[in-house]
C-alpha cells in the first residue's frame, strides 16, 4: 500500500472519530515509567521531529523546545492521564435540602485532539439534582479539567464528566454540555474557523424532555457581570 493510499485511511478514520469505550484507551504499563523518566524520552522525540523537519536546534529560540515540549506533554496537557492527579472531591450533606437542579455553566475547557494532537477549546456546562450530597463547585471545574487534560475526543470527554459526578453523587441525574472548537477542523484540513462541536450527555431524570429543557434554558441566560 502506498503512503498516500495509508494517509488517507488513517484520516478517515481520525474523522469518523471511532471509539472503543468510555475509558480513555491506556496501556497496562502506562505508568511503569516515572515522570522524569517520560519527560526524557519525549525529549528526544521531539529532537528527532525538529531535526527531521529541518530545524536547527543550535539556535538560541529552539534548543529549548524539546525540554519544553516534553515537560508540557507530561506535567500540563496530558497530566489527566495519571490516576493521582484526580482530584478529591468531597461531598457534603445536602442540609439545607435544596432539591431543585444545580448547574455550573461555562467552564472553560482546554483539552488536545487525539487525532491530530491539535487544541480544542470550548466551554462545558454541567447540571445536577442532589439524591442527598453535593459537591463544591470548584471541584466541577477540576474534573472537567482533569479528564480534559489527556488525548481526547469530545464525546468521550463528555459522557466521562458525567460518569465521574454520577459515582461522586451517588445519583443517575447529572448532565453535561460541551461546545468547543478543534483546532484540527479550524486551522489545517477544511479550515471552516467557525464551525464549533456540542456534545450532550443526559443521565437519570435528565432524559426526562421538561427537565432536560430547563438545563438548556439555563445555559443560556445571560450571566455576564
């Protein structure tokens, strides 16, 4: 088969956004080797990219980049897909017996495109109706970060938010809603620069039409200060 015929496989595939499940696909040894250890080989890796591409990496703006791209895939980007980086989220004992739906809207989200390793960026909007616990609300933030923070597809990020707040709860009733743009869509292949993608999760009362109304209703209001 030749190189092109393959490149074009693989970009169909990347586009159809195929998946195997809910979990994000790691290999048993994914964390035999330590951070140090990662960060050195990624360092390497991104020598050998540089130089393939025919950059000089003896310039004064470039010899650094190896050491900074292996730090940053490790410790920032891709920091979500260690397990000890979750973050604790507490609850608390819903006391004053608010029964109504809560929702946090406009989490700024930063995750990559496992396709193209390219950004996305958007906003997620969660919702949830308490069975007896909450949560803080810095602590939504903190999960759609953690699980934004590996190679992602949207969808999968999506239904992981609201997976992870239904065991935290205790409860079926949590929804999530994210609008974001690839950066694989709006700067390389078709560059459309205003396209965005909205994902959707609904679980437990959720599916219900009024109360899933609601939950859109309220992520668009007007909340500027």
């Amino acid at each position: 088969m030749d190189l092109d015929k393959q490149i074009k496989e693989i970009e169909a595939l990347g586009n159809d956004h195929v998946g195997t499940s809910t979990d994000t696909p790691l290999r048993k040894d994914a964390f035999e080797l330590s951070d140090i250890e990662k960060i050195a080989s990624i360092k390497k890796d991104v020598t050998s990219i540089l130089e393939t591409l025919g950059m000089d990496l003896t310039d004064d703006s470039l010899k650094g980049t190896p050491n900074r791209v292996a730090k940053m895939f490790v410790q920032e980007i891709f920091g979500g897909l260690h397990p000890d980086r979750k973050p604790k989220a507490s609850t608390f004992d819903n006391k004053y017996k608010y029964g109504e739906m809560l929702v946090e809207k406009n989490i700024t989200l930063y995750s990559t495109c496992e396709h193209h390793l390219l950004p996305i960026v958007g906003r997620a909007h969660i919702a949830y109706i308490s069975k007896g616990t909450v949560v803080g609300l810095s602590k939504m933030n903190r999960i759609v970060d953690y699980y934004a923070k590996r190679p992602q597809v949207q969808e999968r990020l999506t239904m992981q938010i609201v997976k992870e707040l239904q065991e935290i709860l205790g409860t079926e009733d949590v929804a999530c809603v994210i609008d974001a743009k690839h950066l694989c869509v709006n700067s390389r292949g078709i560059r459309d620069v205003d396209s965005s993608t909205v994902t959707s999760e609904f679980g437990g009362t959720f599916k219900n039409s009024e109360t899933r109304r609601e939950f859109l209703d309220y992520i668009k209001l007007d909340t500027e200060f």
